[in-house]
C-alpha cells in the first residue's frame, strides 16, 4: 500500500504537469488567435480604401479646399522661430509649438505675439524638451517627453498643474475634458499603444496591446491623431488600420489596400527593414488628415509624396498628385490638420529662393527679408 501510494502521487504530480503545461499552451495559442484575428478581420469586416499607386492621377486643391489665408508672423530679436512643430488653434489664438527653441507661442490672427513661453528647467512648470501641444477648453496641455510630464497652461500661458505618466508618451489629443495618448514601448508585459485618460492623468481604458512577437514600433516622421470636431481618427505608426472611438470603445473604420504593396504587419516585423531605402518593398502610409469630409492621406512613391484623397460620404478615392491651382505654381505640402484647416509653413528664405513670384505678387508678403519668421499658409476645407 506505501508504494501503491508513492505511485499514485508521482502520477498525480505528473498529471498536475501536464495541465499547466496545457494550460499555458491553450492561453498561447488562445493569444495567436487573437493577434491574428485582429490583424485580419479587418479586410472583412471595415471599409477598405483600396490606394492604385500605381494609376498616378493630378486633381485640383480647389477639387476639396474653398479658400486660404497667408499669416505673416512678427518677428524682432526676442520672436525668432526656429520650426513651427506643431499648431493650434483656441478662439482667434495661434498657438506654435517651435521644438527647436523649445518654445511656446502665441499669435492672433494678423501675427502679431500675444504670449510667449521659454520655461526650461525641471521645477513646477518648468519642462526640458517639449514634444507634443494639445488644447481643449481647460487650457493648453504641454507634453514634456523626457520627463515624461504634462504640462497644463491657461489660455494666456498661466501655469495650472502638471503629472507624470509611468511611461513615454510622444503623441496626445484633448477629447473634450480627457485625453487620448501614445505611448512608446514600455518593455512590460502589459504593453498598449492607446490610453485614454482624464485631465489629471488618470487611466480610463487603454488600446491596441503591442504585438511582442512581431516587434516594437520605431519612429518616423508620421502622426497618429488626426481630428476634426466631434470625430476623432488615429492609427499606430506603420499600421493600415484607421480606428476611432465611440464613447469609450476602439473601433476600426478603415483599412487602407496598397494592393500588393500593402505591409504584410499581422506577419512581419517592419523593424526588420529600412523603409527608406529604394529596395524596401512595401508602400507605407505616413500622415493622416481628417478635414471635413475628406480624408487625406500621404504616402511616399518612388521617392515622391504622393496622396489618397477619400470622400468619406460618397466612398470615393482619387490617389495621386495635386495641383495647387488656388495659388499659382506653389507647392501643396500640407504639415497639419486642425478642424477643417489644413495648415503649411514655409520659411522665409525659401519661399524667396523658389517661390519669388509669391513674394511679389501677394500684398502680405511685400519686403519680406530671408531673415523673416516663417509664412503660414491655411487651407479652408470644403
């Protein structure tokens, strides 16, 4: 009976083996499963923007833009921008983000300065290298990407508050009194791309776990968010898949189609590649505009941007070059999306080196000197 006994537990040890190894087989497979349902339902299940880059077409800016406006800004020796990163707008405000000066400006509508922010250090209210600006009703929401702190402003760059997020964040967006973030890779094993949180910072929900198998993510120049009013339309970088949200919930609305140069990401990692080099073999989409109804979308083709204009009441797609036909002979090179402003800037110096008959015949731009501060130029979607 003792060793009747000894028998029966080694086999009760062994069978305790066996279903934790099931176990943790079933939870693995169970995980494939869903990675590789996510990354396929959609082609069935979401509307499909299919990108013939191959059949370039030229189409007319006027075809989807009513009107533009040029803003010269005010320049003197404390007012020299370096880059305008990003840009907002609240009420009659233009609000610039300039990351090479690490600075924070604001200008009305004629480009006259309003306020100015240069608040370098690491005490309240103080920031090291800001990377992101978002704005809602609140204030102004600075993202300080190496402290990995967000800054809240008023509207006239009064301080407020600031917190810390547990991770990197290089993207954000305002959704009325909450925020939308990307966050980089973390290294943990509960790893997501999308948080959504409320005005101080807190976790509401969190979106699209990275994929460790397949690789993490690495930068280019490409944005995640795009908005206009109500609706809201991001994707991770080197993803197909456009989401929005609906209350709380993620939900993909498109998938774009580079036919059979579209990424193959639910089986490849695009670490593996340069996407910069001519050899690359896919086609990768790189900023997304959401203006109106109309969502624009760029990619690089042979070494030329080219875009996919989508009309999202009638399901439409025109993919190709466009002509500016509303300013003559100047390019269309749009760098943000706000509302259904599509906004450029150019500097000075260049815009006299290959534009000069901008210069001479657009009353706004007479005298301008290379050594003014950049020209915005704002499109007015239909």
């Amino acid at each position: 009976m003792k060793y009747i006994f000894k028998d029966s537990m080694k086999i009760y040890k062994y069978d305790i083996g066996v279903l934790i190894l099931y176990i943790y087989i079933r939870r693995y497979l169970l995980f494939i499963l869903i990675i590789l349902s996510c990354s396929t339902s959609h082609k069935k299940d979401v509307a499909t923007i299919t990108i013939n880059y191959d059949q370039t077409n030229t189409y007319l800016l006027s075809d989807f833009i009513a009107n533009y406006n040029i803003i010269r800004l005010e320049i003197s020796d404390s007012i020299l921008i370096g880059e305008i990163s990003d840009i907002e707008f609240y009420n009659d405000d233009i609000i610039l983000l300039d990351k090479k000066n690490n600075t924070i400006l604001l200008f009305n509508q004629q480009g006259e300065l309003i306020h100015q922010l240069a608040n370098s250090g690491r005490g309240a209210g103080e920031y090291i290298y800001l990377n992101d600006i978002a704005i809602n009703s609140q204030g102004i929401y600075l993202l300080d990407y190496s402290q990995q702190k967000v800054l809240i402003y008023d509207h006239d760059l009064k301080f407020k508050k600031e917190f810390y997020f547990p991770f990197y964040v290089s993207e954000m967006k305002c959704i009325n009194d909450q925020m939308i973030i990307y966050a980089e890779s973390n290294g943990k094993t509960e790893d997501y791309q999308f948080y959504l949180t409320d005005n101080c910072g807190e976790t509401l929900n969190r979106y699209l776990p990275r994929n460790k198998i397949l690789g993490n993510n690495t930068f280019i120049s490409s944005n995640v968010f795009t908005q206009n009013n109500d609706l809201l339309v991001f994707a991770p970088r080197y993803s197909n898949t456009l989401y929005t949200l609906h209350d709380t919930t993620v939900i993909p609305i498109y998938f774009l189609d580079f036919k059979d140069k579209t990424f193959p990401e639910e089986h490849t990692s695009i670490t593996k590649y340069n996407i910069n080099d001519n050899k690359f073999p896919y086609i990768v989409r790189r900023n997304i505009f959401l203006c109106n109804n109309y969502l624009l979308i760029d990619y690089i083709y042979q070494d030329e941007r080219h875009f996919c204009l989508h009309d999202m009441n009638t399901g439409e797609s025109r993919n190709g070059y466009i002509t500016n036909d509303l300013i003559h002979d100047f390019r269309f090179f749009p760098q943000f999306v706000k509302s259904n402003k599509i906004i450029d800037w150019i500097d000075a110096a260049s815009l006299i080196e290959y534009f000069p008959h901008i210069v001479q015949t657009i009353p706004v731009l007479n005298n301008l000197k290379e050594t003014d501060n950049p020209i915005l130029f704002i499109y007015n979607s239909k």
